[in-house]
C-alpha cells in the first residue's frame, strides 16, 4: 500500500511539474501571437482528445489527454488553409517575419524566464546556501594555536568566498608555509583568524576537520543498498578519519571492491554501514572513459536559509538560470561527442520518479528541480529539429536569408524528417526509463 501510494503521489508531483512548465511554455507562444495581431483558435495543455474545456472569444483552451505537451493553434499556421480576407490579415504564415521569429521563441524563452522567477523566488524566501563548519581542532595543532574552535563556520579564506569544507581544505593543502587568513563566524559575530599551514610532504596541514555530509545517495547504488542516507554524517572509513570529502573519494577509488565500513552519525547516533563498492565506466569532460570504483554518494553541505532583497534576488536567479542553461548545454554537447553516457537522459517515468523524490526531500528542492526542467525544456525546445520551436526558428532564418519561404515540398519533408527523429528521441528516452525500472541500468552511473 506505501508503494502504491508513493507512486501515486509522485505521479501528481510530475503533473503538478509537467503542467506548470508546459504552461509557461505554451502561455509564450500565446501572449506574442495576440500582442503581433495573430489569431489563436486553440490553446491546449496536452495533446489527443479533449478532456474538459471552454471557449472565451474565438479562442478554445482546453485539457487534453496526452499530457507530454501543448500546443497553441494559430490562424493560418498550417500551408493551404481556406481563409477569409479578414483572416488572412491575422494568419500567422502572413506576418512578417521578425514576428513570426518573436511568436516561435516566445515558448522556449518563457520557460527560462519561469526558471529566473522561480530560482529568485528561493533566494527570496531563504536559498539554502552552504556552509564549512569546523568539527574539530586537532589538540596542540597549528588550528588550535590559531584561535579556532569546534563549530566555527567559515566564512572566507584570504578573500576568497568558502561554502564547502572541501574548498577550504584544498585551498590550505595548496599553500603550505603560507600565512592564510581566514573570516570566521562563531554564535553570529565574524572574527579574523591567521595562520600558517604546516608543510607536510608538500601539502598544507593546520590540524582542522570539517562536517563531512552525504549531499544524495543514488537510487540502487552500494550505498543506498547498505542504508546509507542523505544528510548522514561521515566520521570514518574503515576506523580510519573523514576531515574532507577526498577523505571518501580516496578510500572508494583505492577499495578494490572490498567492502568499506562507514561510520556515520545520524540523528545524534553513531552506526555503521558495510558498503561493497563497485567498478563502473565513467567518461570526464575532456578525457577517455576509465574504470573506477564507486558507490553512488554526492557530496553534500550543512546550509542555511540566507534571504535577499527582491533585486539582488533577481540578479542571483538570473545566474543561477544561467548556470543550469550552460550545464545543460554541456551536457547534450558531451552526449552528442561519445563522452557521456546517453543512458543518463531520462523520459517520463524518471520525471515522475525524481518529481516524488524531490518533493519529499522538501519545497526547496522540489521549486529548484521544477526550475531545473524548465531550463531543459527552453533548451531542448530550441534544438533545430522540425517540429520543434527550434526547427521552426532555422526555417525562419532562412527565409530571412533567402528572402522567401522554403517550398511546400521541402517543409513537408523537414517535418517528416522531424516527426521521425522525434519519435526516435522519445523511444529511446522511454528504453532508458524502462532498463532502469527492470534493473538493466543505474540512474545513480
């Protein structure tokens, strides 16, 4: 009955998803073809046949049965239309280009915009911002003799903004016999700290130890498997101590695949996990794939809701939205060159999996990850395949170059070509989503 409910209950989270961001997206196309004097018959959430609706003026707005998608039907959007001489004056095929140009990009364009509203609208009310909080100060240690003291979150080291213990620990390890100072907060007041790291094999040492959090435990993986959980405390591997992320980076690569002991303090109680890493093939940014053993933990931060003026709000979603753009960007750059995996896109069912599992991890994380899809919808939508918007945006300029519209017979066959790929994009996705459901593949690789 829980699974079942689960289920239930992740596949509303997906709609609530789908249907804000197919809104946005339609509600784009709709507004610029009304402000560019076009006519707008129909403006549908989903495809197939109507399930409830209603008619303001000439136009329908409807919902649909099939919900992967919308549409708004414009006068004149299709090539051999009877229409009357007041209509061909709002046909969308009529109007000049750099409206028919503003009237396709509107959709894409209104998902990023949602993106940007959405992202300032957390930073608005609290973004949960991270944080390195000292754990603890080794006795006698250069830290110690610094003035540090056990919880100190920090703040900055030399300048420099620090929001998890691993910057801090790899910027003291790169500067040994260096004098660094640090800005540190403790019960709310900042102070400033210097000190000197010691030079211990080349490396940088001061004798501090961060809180080493589990940010997400992938779906299947060893470690999910062994119990381990989000917001687990790592304090040791194998009895040996965690003072930095690389701490478990190390002791995983270098396992072999034995099992590891991880020692974790949750809930203010210590207990251990026997996690069996596994070797998996994974391909870098710039590198060829190699083999390596993982077991599907993320890095993960204490944090703090931090709230922002409306504007500084709006300039901190605004480059929030750019960064998920630029990653999603590498991302299908990477798929396209062989050097990530192409298993990882998912369809449908894994929305509706990481809808649920987002919403439950809270109304931050749920907002962020409908932020997220919205960017990857305005991004996809402008790939130029036929059908899509971004297919639509490549004839259009093309017909400014050439200075007609590309002929009937070609259009048909772009569409065609499109309608194919498309098909075959959504296929392929749905493969993905179903070897994951059976086993065959890891959401967590």
């Amino acid at each position: 009955m829980h699974v079942v409910l689960y289920n239930l209950y992740s596949i509303l989270y997906a709609m609530i998803v789908l249907g804000v961001l197919i809104f946005a997206h339609e509600l784009g196309h709709f507004l610029f073809a009304k402000l560019s004097g076009v006519g707008v018959l129909k403006f549908s959430l989903g495809f197939g046949k109507k399930i409830v609706g209603f008619k303001r003026g000439e136009t329908e707005y409807l919902i649909s049965a099939f919900p992967l998608g919308g549409y708004v039907k414009m006068i004149g959007e299709e090539d051999g239309e009877e229409l009357s001489p007041e209509d061909k004056k709002r046909a969308f095929n009529n109007q000049p280009v750099y409206k028919r140009l503003a009237i396709v990009f509107a959709g894409p364009f209104f998902n990023i915009v949602l993106a940007v509203l959405l992202c300032s609208g957390l930073y608005m009310a609290g973004f949960p911002t991270p944080y390195a909080r000292v754990a603890e100060v080794a006795p006698g240690s250069i830290a110690m003799a610094a003035g540090f003291l056990p919880d100190d979150v920090v703040m900055k080291v030399d300048g420099e903004d620090v929001e998890i213990w691993d910057q801090l620990s790899d910027y003291v390890s790169d500067h040994p016999s260096k004098e660094l100072t640090f800005t540190v907060r403790r019960q709310g007041v900042l102070s400033t700290l210097k000190a000197t790291p010691a030079n211990v094999n080349g490396k940088g040492s001061l004798g501090l130890s961060g809180v080493v959090l589990i940010g997400s435990v992938l779906k299947g993986s060893p470690a999910d498997k062994a119990g381990v959980n989000v917001k687990d405390r790592v304090l040791k591997i194998n009895g040996g101590k965690v003072s930095a992320w690389r701490d478990i980076v190390n002791a995983v690569t270098t396992s072999k695949g034995e099992p590891l002991t991880f020692t974790v303090l949750r809930d203010g109680k210590e207990s251990e996990f026997k996690v069996i890493p596994v070797q998996k093939e994974e391909k870098g940014k710039d590198k060829a794939p190699e083999k390596r053993f993982v077991v599907g933990v993320q890095i993960g931060a204490e944090t703090e809701n931090v709230p922002h003026g409306p504007v500084e709000s709006l300039k901190l979603g605004a480059e929030k939205t750019y960064f998920i753009a630029d990653m999603t960007v590498g991302f299908l750059a990477r798929v396209i060159k062989g050097k990530e995996d192409s298993s990882q896109i998912g369809g449908p069912i894994a929305i509706v999996q990481l809808s649920g599992r987002q919403a439950r991890q809270g109304l931050a994380d749920f907002v962020l990850f409908m932020a997220l899809l919205s960017v990857n919808l305005g991004v996809i939508n402008l790939v130029p395949i036929p059908i899509l918007d971004g297919g639509l945006l490549f004839f259009l300029i093309i017909e400014t170059v050439i200075r007609r519209q590309p002929s009937i017979r070609v259009r048909e066959i772009a569409q065609q070509v499109g309608l194919f790929i498309l098909i075959s994009l959504m296929v392929f996705v749905f493969y993905n989503d179903i070897m994951r459901l059976l086993g065959f593949a890891d959401m967590w690789k």
